[in-house]
C-alpha cells in the first residue's frame, strides 16, 4: 500500500472534527515550508547583496 493509499484509508475513518484537524495540519504545513522557503531567500540575498547590485549594474 502506498503512502497516499494508507491516508486516505486512515483520513476516511476519522470523524469530521478530526479530518478538519488533519486538513488545518496540512495547510500549516504548507504555510510553514511557504515561509521557510521565504527566509531561505532571504538568506541568500543578504549573503550575496553585493554581487547582486553588481549583476543589476
């Protein structure tokens, strides 16, 4: 069974309280890896910031 299979199977036995749990985790995981993503460019522009006004010359 794939790891896609054993979810749904899984989700479909949760009550409705606890499938909406499961769908606020999933966009908080989403949301969090949106933000990392976010602080990881953050990151490499203010390494880079001098080579990048160069670039822009």
């Amino acid at each position: 069974m794939s790891l896609a299979e054993k979810l749904i199977k899984d989700f479909e036995q949760l009550s409705e309280d606890k499938k909406k749990e499961v769908i606020d985790f999933v966009e908080f995981l989403k949301i969090k890896g949106k933000k990392e993503k976010i602080g990881l460019m953050d990151f490499v522009i203010d390494e880079n910031e001098e080579a990048l006004k160069e670039l822009a010359k």
